[in-house]
C-alpha cells in the first residue's frame, strides 16, 4: 500500500562531498519494499524546488521502523536534502514503482554503477533469503566514488572496478576480467548509468543470461501523470514510474 507520510530525520552520513545516506524514522512500522522501491521526497521551505525528488530506497528496519536513502547530489533538491536537520520533518511518498525479481537458488552477478548501487542492498538481502550465490561487481570513475563495499561484502564476493584504476581493475565496468566467465551464472541484475546499463545487457543477451536493469530516468511524480520518465520499449511507451524502474532488458528499446 502506498503511504504518504511525515518522516523525523535520524541523521545525515557523509561518504564523501557529494554522496550520504540519509535515515528517517517512519510514524509506524513501514510498509513492505522490495528491492527497486522508490520513494518521492519532498524539499520543504524551498519555493524554488517544488518537484519531490525520486530516491531509490537503500535500506530498511521494520523493527526500529527506519527507511535510509543513498543519495548522490545532482541538483538544488538532493544538495539541500543533505542540509537536512535531526528531527526535522521530511513527507515521503513510498513504497513506488515495481521491484527486481530475484532468483532462488541461482548464481546472480549484481552490478552498480556509481550511485546505481541504491537498491541493491535490498536486493542482496532477497536474494540471501532465496538462497542464491552472489557476486557484486562495483564500478566508478576513482576510489572515493565506490561506497560500502564492505556491506556488500556481508552477502557475498565484491569486485570493483575504476576508470583510473585507483582501485580495483582499471576500467569501465564492461572491462573487468568477470565477464570472460560470466556463464555459470544464472542472473545479472544492473543499476547504474544507461550506457553501463545497455552494455551489460548486450553482454548478458549475447550469453543467454537472463538481466534485469533498473532505470533512472526522472520521475517527477511518480504516478505516471506527468510522463516525463516515459521509456520506449518493444511493446510501446511505458513509464518507468509506474511500470518500472525495473525491466527485463530484452524488453527496452535503447
């Protein structure tokens, strides 16, 4: 069910000058999110930023009713979003859009891109549940944009990659030495920039490996009203608001 709500803030944790978490309590126990949620934030006290800003939800905590975002700053809204104060009030929309599907019992390759890995804790958290084998693959343009890796080490194998070779394999994502094996896994599932995104899903169709991307086009409102983050796909327009951001790859128009 979808709830409109008054969130305290819990706190603000910078990871480097444009990257934080940001962790709010809920009024009651939050409803149910799957990996692939989004939330629509609202920036009070700013007239000059009036849209609510879509936000991938990284993690949740039903027993201390906590909900935390992974937020890069691209703009006035998610730079003030930042500046937030504890116990000040913040009104979400959530749980919105559609979720990843996980495997049970498979051998998933998980892949962000830069901020891309916002869902993905979520889903490495259902995927442990189901059983399945994880490996993530991290990638970035430098060492400081690759963040808590450590979490994801707590569900399974972490490689990473930069474009200066700062840490890990030197290059892009696509680069990494993974995918000259890539067949004994069974899933691949992707968030990032659309280009790492379509990459990977030329790889993955190439091998028969099934692959679901989640997309991050702007959603200004989040229920398909505004159709500004329309996507083409096989089988017409969609909106990614509404009927995505998840999408079996094979199913988009790139």
């Amino acid at each position: 069910m979808k709830k409109i709500q008054d969130c305290k803030v819990l706190g603000v944790k910078n990871l480097n000058d444009d990257t934080y978490i940001l962790e709010l309590t809920t009024p009651e126990t939050p409803e149910i999110i799957a990996a692939g949620n989004f939330a629509e934030i609202k920036v009070d006290h700013t007239p000059d930023v009036f849209l609510r800003r879509p936000l991938s939800i990284f993690d949740v905590d039903y027993t201390n009713k906590k909900i935390s975002f992974f937020i890069k700053i691209t703009g006035k809204g998610t730079a003030l979003l930042k500046e937030a104060e504890l116990e000040q009030n913040i009104n979400i929309i959530y749980p919105l859009g559609n979720s990843f599907k996980p495997e049970a019992n498979g051998n998933a390759l998980v892949i962000g891109g830069g901020s891309g890995i916002a869902p993905l804790l979520l889903l490495a958290n259902e995927l442990k549940i189901k059983k399945s084998e994880i490996t993530f693959l991290l990638g970035g343009r430098k060492n400081t944009d690759i963040h808590l890796f450590k979490e994801f080490e707590k569900y399974g194998t972490v490689l990473i990659t930069t474009e200066d070779g700062s840490l890990g394999e030197k290059g892009r994502v696509t680069d990494h030495s993974i995918f000259n094996s890539i067949n004994g896994f069974t899933k691949i599932y992707t968030c990032g920039p659309n280009p790492m995104m379509k990459a990977v899903g030329e790889i993955a169709s190439a091998n028969d490996i099934p692959c679901e991307v989640s997309l991050e086009n702007m959603m200004a409102c989040g229920f398909g009203a505004c159709l500004c983050c329309v996507t083409e796909t096989h089988e017409g327009n969609k909106c990614v608001c509404t009927e995505g951001p998840v999408f079996n790859v094979n199913d988009l128009k790139w």
